[in-house]
C-alpha cells in the first residue's frame, strides 16, 4: 500500500500540535537559559584571563546560545542553505556541550563543597581551564566518531509459521534528514543497504528531522530510488514537525511505501504500520490488526515504543520502534530508561520478540555518548517446512 492509499485527513493537528510545541518551547526556552546562566557564571569564575578577553568568550557563548532560538523558531528556513547548515550545527551542538558543561562545573561544586577539589582549581585556574577542556575536546572527539561508525546489529529470527521462503531484511530508524544529515550522509547509508542485498528495507520512522527545504533542495528522494529492495516504512513524530503534505510527497517521489494505519502483504509476510501515537486520532492495535491473518507472519513498525503489552495480545510477531535514540548521549539514556518499558535492544514478551534501535541517524549535534548508530539486518526463517 502507497501513502496516496493510506493517508489519513489530518487538520486535526490544529489543538494536539500546537499545545505540545508551546511545551516544548517553554522548555526549550526555561532549562538552557537557566543551564546557561550557570555555565556562564562558573566560567567567569573559572577563567584565568583578563575581564576583556573572558567578555568575548562570554560573548561567542552567548551567540551559540541565542543560534539555539533561531534554528528552533522557524527563522533557519529563511537563511542561505550554507548558513542554515552552520547554525543548525552549531545551535544543536552547544546545547549538548552546554549539558555536559554543565555537569562538569557541577561535579566540580560538589567536589570543593567537601574539600575535595581546592578553590584554586575551580577559580582563575590555568590548569583548571586546560583540564576542562582538555575533558570537553576528549569526550565530544570521540562522541563525534563513535556517531559516524555505523553498527551493524544482526538479529536471527525463527518462526512457526511458514514462509514462502527465508527473508533477509535491513531495519533502520529515525534517519532525521535536514540540515544536519544531508545527501552525502544519505548516500553513504544507502550504500550500507545496498551492501547487505536485502529482500525489503524497513523504516521506522522519523526519516525527516524538521524541515523538509533540505530534502527537496538537495533532491534525497534520489538517493532513496537508488536503494535495491522495496522500502516500506511508518510514520513518526518528527514527520508531524515538518510540512506534512510536502513529506508525503516526498515519500512518494522516493519510492516509499508509507504504510498509516494499514496493513500490507509482502514475500508472504504481513506489514503493518502505525501512524504515530502524536496523532491521537489514529486506530487502536485491535482494529488495526483486524485486517491481517494470524497464520502469516506479522511484522508492526511503530514508532514509539510504548504500551508494548498491545502488540504480544495482537498477536504480532515483531515489532519495530525508534524515537529514543538511546538519549543519544549519556546520561541521557537513564532518563530513557526509566520512561520506557524498553528504550534500547531486543525484548521477548510471550511469543512476541521486540526491538527498539537507537537509531542510524541523529537528532542535532552528532554525537554520540554512551549509545551508538545502528542498523539491523534480520533474517527470517521458519521452523516448518515449505509444503
């Protein structure tokens, strides 16, 4: 099934979007202004230098902060794409070299609360200085590289059910194309794909990041076509951040089968594809699993692993989710652990076997801490003989 065969009307974004971008905003806007104002006071304080050459630190700091509210106001569209780029990276970067800024100084606090790091390491200190950044270039290195090395996690999975025959499948999610990932990184990925001569190519989704101007400008539709297997995917909420419409199209001109509250039949396995639970009009599990045959076996991709006891009494035999990232940068990752039933790996629940990847792309700046970028190829086997 196409998207121009599944797409739902969705004005009802209207009421759910809004109210959920002016949390977000407000939070967005509170924790890195208080964050910063911290930061920024601690390396006043931290800073061996002279009052004009700490103001100008001060000052380049301030301005990758305020970039943060140019990318997230829509204002990004508007630059030159080369410009839009840099600010994209350099906004969504900061706030994550702000967080661990921020953890740094605040280890440091605790630290000379109970005597155990002396004031003349924390305040006008050379070797403090170094030592924090010799810390902050050390870890966000490797965090850069650890992004750009792709896992490749191989999942073998055996089944009851008979199959016409046995299935080799390449499984991603959460691409998050935009500024940041552009249509070199796009094709380095298809090349990964490619290599692995899949039968079918499965997204789950997010393959946008937020807008959808890189993507038409720098044509990616293109480099989705020059992908060997049939590509089916679902929704995620990233999509409902970007111009919906235009996204369709795009899915379209990609050769994307973009399954929304439907189901579709493929080399003798059944896929079904939830919308995202952002569009709290979507079909329950139940209804949607009405239409599929419980004698064939059933892949779900759905985007946000919640409520995953739904699936094991649908009768579904694997599900695919995304969205976590793994928090994409430790300690991130305990936050998601403990929002989640499972945020990252494989899980088996009754006769239904789960796994939520971290993703092959990224959300702002490209790092990675503690989580990696992957992608799954999975084969399918059945236990029974072909008649």
């Amino acid at each position: 099934m196409r998207a121009e065969d599944s797409v739902p009307d969705h004005p009802l974004l209207t009421h759910n979007y809004f109210s959920f971008m002016k949390l977000w905003g407000i939070l967005f806007l509170v924790a890195p202004l208080l964050g910063s104002a911290y930061v920024f006071w601690r390396s006043w304080q931290l800073l061996p230098f002279c009052t004009l050459a700490k103001t100008l630190i001060l000052l380049l700091m301030a301005l990758a902060f305020m970039l943060v509210y140019v990318t997230f106001s829509g204002t990004i569209d508007k630059l030159p794409i080369w410009l839009a780029t840099t600010v994209y990276h350099v906004s969504t970067s900061w706030l994550i070299i702000l967080f661990y800024l921020f953890m740094v100084f605040l280890v440091l606090d605790v630290g000379r609360w109970v005597h155990l790091i002396p004031q003349s390491f924390t305040h006008h200190s050379m070797v403090g200085t170094l030592s924090v950044c010799g810390f902050m270039v050390g870890i966000f290195v490797y965090g850069y590289f650890n992004y750009r090395h792709k896992v490749r996690v191989a999942i073998d999975l055996k089944t009851e059910k008979q199959l016409e025959r046995p299935l080799k499948m390449v499984m991603v999610s959460d691409l998050h194309l935009g500024y940041h990932n552009r249509r070199a990184e796009l094709t380095r990925w298809v090349n990964l794909m490619n290599a692995e001569k899949p039968d079918m190519i499965l997204i789950g989704g997010d393959i946008i990041d937020r807008s959808m101007r890189p993507l038409l400008e720098e044509r990616m539709h293109e480099e989705f076509k020059k992908l060997q297997a049939p590509i089916y995917a679902c929704l995620g909420n990233h999509e409902y951040y970007s111009q919906y419409e235009e996204a369709l199209q795009f899915y379209r001109d990609a050769g994307i089968h973009l399954l929304i509250d439907s189901v579709t039949l493929v080399n003798g396995i059944q896929v079904v594809g939830r919308d995202d639970r952002f569009n709290v009009h979507r079909k329950s599990l139940p209804e949607l699993m009405q239409d599929v045959d419980g004698s064939r076996y059933t892949i779900l991709l759905d985007h946000q692993p919640f409520h995953l006891d739904q699936a094991e009494k649908a009768g579904v035999d694997f599900q695919l989710s995304g969205h976590t990232h793994y928090g994409q940068v430790w300690p991130a990752s305990w936050v998601e652990k403990a929002i989640y039933e499972n945020a990252y790996g494989s899980l088996q629940k009754g006769k239904t076997q789960y796994y939520v990847t971290s993703g092959l792309g990224i959300w702002g700046g490209k790092f990675r801490i503690g989580t990696q970028s992957e992608y799954l190829v999975v084969t399918l086997m059945s236990t029974v003989a072909v008649n």
